[in-house]
C-alpha cells in the first residue's frame, strides 16, 4: 500500500507533463501582403505569403485553413463552409532564440460574394479572417489554431458619365453665367452621391471650384464668361480622384451687339 502511494504523485505528474505538450501551439509570424485593393467585378485573391512558427516543442502540420469576410464595422459577410485542406509540417520549438519557420504560399480565395456585398451596400473596405488549424504530428485530434486578418480596399470605379451646360452661349462680357452640371454614377450605373468633383474651363471661370454630388450623382458651377472682343468657345470639364471618362460641356461667348440709332430727317413737302 505504501508502494502504491510513493509512485501516485509521480503517475499523476508524469500525466499532467503529457497533457502539456499534447497541443499544438502555432503562432503566425507575417503575411504578405497585408492588404489589396479590388475592384468590383474581382472574383478571387491569392496571399503570397505566410509565415509561421512553433511556440512548443510540438511538432504539427497545418491540415488546412478556413477565411470569413468581415466589413469594417465587424459584420460578417461570408464564411468558407468547410476548412480548405493543407499538409504543411511545422516543426516544433527546439532553440527558443532560432525557432524554425514554414511558409505556406499562394493560397486562393474566392471573393465573389465579397465583392457583390460591397457594391450593393456602398461599402469600400472589408478584411478577410484566415485561421489556419494545426494538428499535433504524435497525438492526433489535438489541435490549435493561428489567425490573421488582411484589409481589403475597394477601388471607387466612379464613371463622369455627362457634363452639360443649361445656356449653350452667353455674352463676353464678364458678368454673364451659366450653370454647368456633371452627373456621376458608379457600379451598376448607380448614382455617386456626396462626393467632391472638380471643375475646369479653359476660358472664363467656374465658381466654385468644387462641388459635391446630390443623391442623384449630380454636382453643379456656374460658368462666367470673360470680356474680349471676338467669340470664342469655353470647354468645361470635370474630374474626380477615382473617376474614368472626359466628357465637355461647350460654351460659345459670344459679343454683344451694340445698339445702333439712326436719325431718319423728314422733310415735308407737302402737296
């Protein structure tokens, strides 16, 4: 009985020794790259790069990893349904100041269904979750996993679809004006509102400068014309940061006629 009782403490402690270093214990060092800037019709990434690393003395393998899409305000967007497989071995911590690394490459994911999610809710930037799941080399079933996120930014495909006068011609005089309005619209011909447009001419000036589109994507200047002597054309153009497409609105200026007197003399001659 005694026998018994000397060798328990050291069973006991010989089982919680083995529980310790059943698991796994993976850490993920870098990924690259840490963002990408998409459009709207992408339909998949690739990650060129991870790097990993062992925190114990467990060797492992990553059996395969697993994304989900967030936005910025942490909604969840899309989860993979089941884990894409992986058989990438790890190897466990020997020296603590030159632990060994494992790099997994040009891993795809199809983003699709991310994309769609941002054009229909407006939306220009989301992150990808990556967990990737580590199963212990000698002790299978235990396991750990390591996650990352990267940012996903969407390009503004902005289209300056019109830009248009409401007077086709005004005096060169100075003072006189015409609105100038440039209508913008975005994926699916959607209207871009509440963003900056800037207007150019080159003859006259616009005032302001800058506008913002209304909820119909449309943003409007007015055009004074300059003073001179003969008539010329104004051409007005509109730009935008993330926008494709030059459209003009032509503008003649032209001169005033002055108003002529003639002095008719009537003489009577009478009968």
């Amino acid at each position: 009985m005694k026998k018994i009782l000397v060798f328990l403490p050291l069973i006991i402690l010989l089982v919680s020794c083995v529980d310790e270093v059943l698991s796994p214990d993976i850490e993920i060092v870098s990924i690259s790259p840490l963002g990408y800037y998409i459009t709207d019709d992408i339909t998949s990434i690739a990650v060129d790069e991870v790097v990993l690393t062992a925190r114990n003395s467990q060797d492992a393998h990553i059996i395969g990893f697993i994304w989900e899409f967030y936005d910025f305000n942490e909604n969840l967007i899309y989860e993979a349904p089941e884990p894409f497989p992986l058989s990438v071995a790890v190897q466990g911590l020997v020296d603590p100041n030159a632990p060994e690394t494992t790099y997994i490459y040009d891993l795809l994911v199809q983003t699709d269904t991310l994309a769609a999610y941002l054009v229909h809710n407006d939306l220009w930037s989301a992150k990808i979750k990556y967990r990737f799941i580590a199963e212990a080399d000698y002790f299978p079933g235990h396991m750990d996993t390591a996650d990352i996120y990267i940012g996903l930014y969407r390009f503004k495909i902005i289209y300056i679809v019109d830009v248009t006068a409401d007077n086709d011609s005004i005096p060169r005089d100075g003072v006189s004006s015409t609105r100038i309005t440039a209508t913008l619209q975005g994926a699916g011909d959607h209207p871009v509102s509440g963003t900056m447009v800037q207007f150019l001419t080159t003859l006259g000036h616009v005032e302001p400068e800058y506008a913002i589109t209304n909820t119909e994507g449309k943003a409007s200047v007015y055009l004074f014309s300059d003073q001179g002597t003969v008539a010329a054309f104004a051409y007005v153009s509109a730009s935008h940061t993330y926008a494709t497409g030059s459209p003009q609105a032509q503008v003649k200026f032209y001169i005033p006629q002055e108003s002529t007197f003639v002095n008719v003399k009537v003489k009577n001659l009478g009968k």
